[in-house]
C-alpha cells in the first residue's frame, strides 16, 4: 500500500520508510507546535505587523524565508535573558533590520545604547521589575536585593540591561556594593567599562527630569 505525507506529498512504497520520514514542512508544523515555536511565531507577528503587513497567519510563516531566522532569533533572546524583547522588536523594527541580522552582539550594543540614552525612565522601571522578580527569587524585600548580588551577577545583568545604570548609580545599595571591597581587579575593569562614569554623569546632567522621576523611585523603594 502506498502512503503519502501530508506535508510535502511525496509517496512511499515501504512502510518502514514512510515512518522515517520527515521533510521541512513537517518539521516546521512540529516546530510550530512548541513553546519556542509558539514565541518565534509570536516575534514573527510583531515584525510583520510593524510592518503594516496583513500576512502573518502561521500557513504564511511556516512556508516564509525568514523561518529559520525566527528560529535562530527565538534562541538567541532565551540564551541571552534579553531585557524587554517587545522592546528589543521595536528598536528592530523602527531600525528596520532584516531579521536575518538579528542575532548580532553589535546589534544588541546599538539596542543597549538606545536604552541608555533614549529610554531612561523605562530603563528604571525595567529595573525594577528584575529587583522585584529578584526579590521573589532570594524569598526577600526588593531593598535587599542590591545587598544580596554577587559581582558577576551585577555583570551580568548590567551587560543584558536588566538593571540600567540609571538606576544602579542612584541606589545606596550599588553603591555599598562598589565600596564592598568584594571586586577583583578584573570585575572592577569590567563594571567601570559598563558604566564610564564620565559619559554616564553627562546623561544624567543632560535628563533632570527623567533623573528626578527615577530618584523618586528609587526614595519611595528605599532603594
């Protein structure tokens, strides 16, 4: 008896060889069918309609070239711990990027400096919520969390903007934490390279109002 798939059509003599089987059509379908399907496809929606495009159905994704690069950037956002990805998709669409140049380190930096110097406030509020997820994590109040940090963690979080130094250089916490005499020299190289204090004293001088928004969080948290 001769089978046939349902994805791409092809016909089979053997059993045995219909069962193997498994084309790209039919890997994308099984794709489609996961958590981080489900989220590519999600990406792919806010791009398409960023682009005030009206074919975004799943049909229109499966078959679409830029299928693997969704793929590719699902995976990127997730081993990255990406801050804010409905963020990081529009800096790309108001950019204008092609999704195959997503999964870039130079691209992610141009997005990090947006958020820098476009977005204080949302950078602080942004903050926040990881002290606050944080906080749940350590089973502790969002004050002790800056408290609570090892240095490498401070790195990373900073590298991914997950705390903004917008933030962080207004907290007592951060500031107990530099002064800790817990950093080796490499971390010191490092956090000094994240946050130039130069650079940083100048946004925050050339923003008085956002700064004034952030340091009222940050007095209200106790922070």
């Amino acid at each position: 008896m001769i089978k046939q798939c349902d994805y791409c059509y092809k016909k089979f003599k053997i059993a045995s060889a219909f069962e193997k089987h498994e084309c790209k059509e039919m890997k994308r379908d099984k794709y489609s069918k996961t958590l981080a399907g489900t989220r590519a496809y999600n990406y792919f929606v806010s791009w398409v309609k960023a682009k005030h495009s009206s074919s975004y159905d799943l049909d229109y994704f499966l078959d679409s070239n830029y299928f693997n690069s969704f793929v590719r950037f699902e995976e990127y956002v997730s081993s990255r711990n990406v801050a804010s990805i409905s963020t990081f998709l529009q800096f790309l669409c108001f950019k204008q990027l092609t999704p195959n140049t997503w999964c870039s380190d130079l691209v992610y930096t141009a997005y990090v400096e947006f958020l820098d110097v476009q977005k204080p406030l949302d950078s602080a509020i942004l903050s926040l919520q990881t002290l606050n997820r944080l906080g749940t994590t350590f089973n502790c109040n969002i004050t002790e969390v800056l408290y609570k940090l090892y240095p490498n963690e401070y790195i990373h979080l900073l590298q991914t903007r997950h705390l903004s130094p917008w933030l962080l250089l207004n907290t007592k916490g951060f500031q107990a934490f530099l002064m800790s005499g817990n950093l080796n020299k490499e971390q010191v190289k490092i956090i000094n390279n994240l946050i130039p204090l130069g650079e940083w004293t100048e946004k925050m001088k050339n923003n008085p109002e956002q700064l004034t928004k952030i340091k009222g969080y940050i007095e209200k948290l106790k922070l």
